[in-house]
C-alpha cells in the first residue's frame, strides 16, 4: 500500500486549534451515534476523500483511519474487496449537512483538466430537491449532503438512511427504538432520534442487501465507558438481541444483526478519537485484539 504521508498532509489543512468536533452527549439509554465503518480496495483514496468532504484526521488509536466530523467518526478500515456500495443495502446512504451547498460541490469539484480529475474519487450528482446533492465515495458509500445556513460549521453529520420492505418498516423502528432508546423526531416522518444524528426509515420496492461486506459495513454506536457498556450488555440480552461477538478490547466492542440485514456494532470511548481526554481507563489496559501487556500486540505499534 501506498503511504499515508499524503493523507495526513491534506489533514493539516484542515486542523484548527482547540476541539473542532466531539461525539454527542449520550440518550438515557447512555449511547450516541459513534462512528460509520467503511472499507474500500484503495484505502488511501477512500480516506482522501473523506478528507476532502470535511472531515479532519482525528487520534490515531487502532488500525482504523479515522476521519472525524462533528457527530461522528468515520472508520476508514483495512483495504479489502466490497461486494458493493452502499446503495441497495439497507443503509443504501448517509446524510450530512453543509453551510454552504455549492460552495461545499465546487471544492468537492477541484480542478479538471484533460491530463487530471481534481475531484480525490468522488462522483458528485445532483439532488432531486433545492438545496439537496448526493455524493458517492470511491469506495461506493453514498452520501446524501443537505444545505443548512444556520449551521456554524462547514459540514455536520445528520442521518442514516435504511430501506426496508413495507411490512417490515414499522418493525424495524420499534426495533431501534427498543434496543437502542432512539425516539421519534418531532414533524419528520418515519424518522427517530439518536444523539449526534438521526435514523431514517423508508420503504423500498425491492428486498435490500444486507451492509455486511459492502462499503458502509456497519454503523455504530457509542458508549462512554466499560462500565456502561458492560451494563448494556446484560440490558440487549434481557431484550433478547442476538450478540454476535463481545470482545474485550481497548475500545471494546458488541457486534449484534439486527434481524433486517444490518450489523450494529457498539463500542466505548471513541470519543477519544476526537481528543484523549475521553479515552477510559481500560483503553490503556489491552490492545485493540484484546491482548495484553506483555503478551505480542495484535498490531505492531
């Protein structure tokens, strides 16, 4: 694989002194939306472009790139084939909304050339409403990009678009409302609260794809410690979520299957990401394989 020194130099660019960005304060439940997990054959070229979009190069802490925008982590993970992008998966999209909408697509555009494309891989196309675009990564992850003047800064992470059969889509959010304490969003249809962005729910005419494997692998959510992830735990399983894997790691981690075709992971501290102050004890105590000190570190340091 190529070097990363590329990456973090567009990284620099975009670095501004003090805490540009945090994850949200967590629901009763105690998660918020903590991070997207995507994968792409060129990853250096996914990470550029998540850069591109506004993103800025946060603590480096596992073997992830990631990628932070106020509300959320992107995980940029290790090269790897998808068997496709997002669209016709059940998260067919992700939303995010800008400042300024065709301010943010001209520089998405860069420079275009007969010799070069200045646009890091991203194929832009236009949205089907004013003020509405969407934006394909090239690993395939499509982003629905949402103008918003108020906003006071450039980019914000707004949603996670799912498509379900009709007779499952009233399932499917009491589902997320159970599970995970997401609550409906005041005069927005079909759509349900989660700190730090929202869940959006639409019926689609054809079965969908399951994420697993596909550019937008997985969303997840967030705790802010062991302890209360631990706690959650015993919480999903007296509401009989089907866990497939907890793992004992530096930022722990639950991986569930949602009955409908999505991996839901749950992790802790991944607010450190964003600065190290939110990193718990036990980050310090295993590596991200779960091995500790004195033991050989699942990845070299």
């Amino acid at each position: 694989m190529r070097s990363l020194v590329c990456v973090l130099s567009l990284a620099v660019l975009w670095q501004v002194s003090g805490s540009w960005a945090q994850l949200a304060t967590p629901n009763e439940q105690g998660l918020s939306f903590g991070h997207l997990h995507v994968f792409s054959p060129e990853r250096e070229k996914e990470a550029k472009a998540w850069l591109t979009l506004g993103g800025q190069l946060g603590n480096n802490l596992s073997g992830n790139i990631p990628i932070k925008f106020p509300g959320i982590v992107v995980l940029v993970g290790q090269e790897r084939p998808v068997t496709g992008g997002s669209a016709g998966s059940l998260i067919d999209h992700v939303g995010f909304r800008v400042r300024d909408l065709q301010a943010s697509l001209a520089n998405w555009k860069g420079v275009s050339t007969w010799w070069k494309e200045g646009n890091w891989g991203l194929k832009i196309e236009p949205g089907t409403k004013p003020g509405q675009a969407f934006v394909t990564t090239p690993g395939g992850t499509r982003c629905e990009i949402l103008e918003d003047k108020a906003l006071k800064v450039p980019i914000l992470f707004d949603h996670a678009h799912y498509y379900v059969e009709e007779s499952r889509l009233k399932q499917m959010q009491d589902y997320y409302a159970r599970m995970f304490g997401a609550k409906p969003t005041k005069g927005e249809a079909d759509t349900f609260d989660i700190p730090g962005g929202k869940l959006v729910f639409s019926k689609s005419a054809a079965p969908t794809a399951e994420t697993m494997g596909r550019s937008l692998d997985h969303v997840g959510f967030n705790m802010l410690n062991a302890e209360a992830l631990a706690a959650f735990v015993k919480t999903l399983e007296a509401k009989g979520a089907n866990i497939q894997r907890y793992q004992n790691s530096s930022m722990g981690m639950i991986r569930l299957l949602d009955g409908f075709g999505a991996v839901v992971e749950v992790t802790k501290s991944q607010g450190g990401y964003f600065d190290v102050k939110h990193l718990d004890k036990s980050f310090y105590l295993v590596d991200e394989g779960g091995r500790k000190e004195g033991e050989t570190p699942t990845r070299p340091r």
